[in-house]
C-alpha cells in the first residue's frame, strides 16, 4: 500500500479521537491510544476531555478509582494512566529489557539487581491488600536493615528505584490521599487481575495496539516509543514478523513502515483533512509518534513543543500536522504559530469552544502571541 503523508495524519485524527470525538468515556480514549500520560493529572484529564463529545470533569480520576483504569509507570518510564489489560502487555515488554540490570542505570541510583529483587519482593508482601503513601511505604521497606542505605533514592518523587518494581507488576498508583500519592499492588486494585503475560504472549496486543493509533510506524519507533530504545533490536523485529498477515507493510512517501491489516481500507479511504485542533499538554498525538519525528513537527520548532524538564506544549494541529504551540493566559488561548504564519481562519473558533468546554470555562477568546 502507498499513502501520503496527509492521509496518514488525517486517519491518526479519527482513530485517536481527535477529529472524530466519543462518547465511550475515559477508558475508551485511554484503550485507543495505549495509554495517556498522567504526569500531570490535569493534563490527562484535559487529553481525555478534548476527545469526547461530552466532556465530564474528572472522568479520568474517577475511573483510575474505581480500578478501571490503573495509574503506573509504563512508557519511557513516565505516568500513565491505562486500562488494566494494556497495562498489563506494555508492562511486560518493558520489564523484559530489565533496564535496571545496566552498569549505566546501576551507578545512576545506586540499586545492585540483587537489591531490586528484594525491594520487589518486599513491596509485593507490604502491599498485599494494601494502600499506603510513600512515606508509610518507604518506611515499611527501611525498616528492614538491607534497604536502610536506599532510603534516600526511595523517598524521591521521582521514583527511579521504584520504577522496575512497577514494570514487573509489584505496584501502581492507588487513589490519590489528598494531596499525597499512594501505591498498592495491581492485583488489590484492579479486579481479576491477570498478572503479567510472557513478553512474546504480550508483543501482540501491545504493537497492535500502537500502530492502530499511531502507525504506520516501524519496530524502531514502537521501541522508542516503549522503551527509548532500550529493548533488542532483533527481540522487536522478531515481535514484529511474528504478527505475519496481522500488519502490512505501508508506503508513506517513501518511508517503509507498518500499518494492522484491518486499518489499510480504511487509511487509503482517508481523505487530508484541513481541520485545526487544540490539544494540551503532553498529548499523545506527539509523544506516540515521538517529537523527533519531522513529518508530524518540523526539527526547527521541535524545542517549542519538546521543552526544558520534560515539559511537552499544548500544540495548535492544523490538517494533522503540528503547526504552532498555546497556552492558557486568563480568559485567553494566547496561540504562536511557527514561522509567523497567521492564525487558521476557518476550524480555530470552533477548537477553541472545545477547549473551554472541555476546561470548564464559561468561554474563551483568541489572543495571537
């Protein structure tokens, strides 16, 4: 099959709900794009909002409540929020390239393999049928006196050691306590929890998933979209040939990559779309296909969106490509179009009512940076 570029990014916009919004609620957009990332909590709830035809405030954390969805460190080791199942095949193959048993990692933070496996199987036992904050469970693990040394590491919000314990299934997030985070085992949260499947069971499901939201894409990008790159180049091109006629190989001007078979019809039906959307902050449109990626959004405007800390920009898409950057001032979308191009004359105000639905807001105004 041969595609164009803007077929591609106007079948990404309906398959990822942008264009074509639903009323199927948090788990659902969750379900189609792998997972959304929930760093930030209000980010992922406006994610979910922009999506549906009817937003509700607080879907989001009302479904990871209530176990629908699980909050844990999955892709490139940052929050997400995702349905158990998802969580369970992503969590699998990110476990298998068992990063934390690298020198580079190991001198990092300071955790010997030896040590890991222990922390795993102490927090399994310490959260088994429970909900505890990090200082209740950081002073459950101290207390034994081989981990007195990593008190320090295990008390960071940033949650390095707690990391690998989270990508072999020991712990998520539970409901929030206030304003402090919480952790539980996925099995106390999550009913009928499975466990995780062997990687090459879960290599399925998990890349499937991927390139039905944001392919056509090839095993390098799905890895470094998973995993930075961390997995064996062989052990995900073997993942990838496994699929057989599952995944057919697409043309996207001249770059080779992989679509699931029962998405070709409808991409070559896909027409360009010339339709502008507001989307927030670490949205999933860029980080599943990466903010490296040139054909999505140009390498010179790259570090507006990809921004100091990590920090991912509101982007403004127009016809599914990233075209400029927004934020919030007030009353106000104050929006910066790259290369001084002028605001789109025809979709904006409709985008921006959205946002104001999806925000809350009564109403809000366009203000050009």
């Amino acid at each position: 099959m041969r595609a164009t570029w803007d077929q591609v990014f106007a079948w990404r916009l309906d398959r990822q709900y942008v264009r074509s919004r639903t009323d199927e609620g948090a788990v659902a957009v969750a379900g189609r794009l792998c997972g959304v990332q929930a760093q930030v909590t209000s980010a992922a709830e406006l994610a979910v909002a922009l999506r549906s035809t009817k937003p509700e405030s607080g879907a989001l954390v009302r479904a990871l409540d209530d176990g629908a969805l699980m909050k844990t460190w999955a892709m490139r080791g940052t929050l997400h929020a995702l349905p158990p199942e998802s969580a369970a095949a992503v969590l699998a193959l990110i476990g298998s390239a068992r990063t934390w048993e690298k020198p580079s990692w190991q001198k990092t933070f300071g955790a010997s393999p030896a040590e890991v496996a222990a922390l795993t199987e102490a927090v399994a036992e310490v959260l088994d049928a429970a909900v505890l904050t990090r200082e209740e469970l950081v002073d459950a693990l101290v207390s034994a006196p081989e981990f007195h040394r990593l008190g320090e590491e295990l008390r960071s919000g940033w949650g390095a050691l707690l990391k690998p314990l989270a990508w072999q299934g020991a712990l998520c997030h539970g409901p929030a306590r206030g304003t402090k985070v919480t952790f539980t085992s996925p099995a106390h949260l999550v009913r009928d929890w499975p466990g995780l499947p062997e990687p090459d069971a879960a290599a399925p499901a998990a890349i499937l998933g991927y390139l039905g939201a944001y392919g056509p894409a090839t095993p390098e990008t799905f890895d470094a979209w998973l995993t930075r790159g961390s997995l064996r180049k062989t052990t995900v091109r073997r993942w990838f040939a496994d699929l057989g006629d599952l995944i057919t190989e697409v043309d996207v001007e001249g770059r080779r990559a992989f679509l699931p078979t029962d998405q070709v019809d409808a991409m070559a039906a896909t027409a360009p779309s010339a339709t502008v959307h507001l989307l927030g902050a670490f949205d999933q449109y860029v980080l599943g296909p990466g903010t490296g990626d040139t054909d999505l959004l140009p390498a010179a405007h790259r570090a507006k969106v990809s921004r100091a800390a990590g920090w991912i920009s509101p982007i403004v898409v127009v016809g599914g490509r990233i075209a400029g950057v927004w934020e919030l001032t007030g009353d106000a979308v104050q929006i910066t179009m790259f290369d001084g191009a002028p605001l789109p004359t025809q979709g904006l105000e409709a985008a921006v009512a959205h946002v104001a639905l999806a925000a809350g807001r009564q109403s809000l105004t366009v203000r050009a940076a």
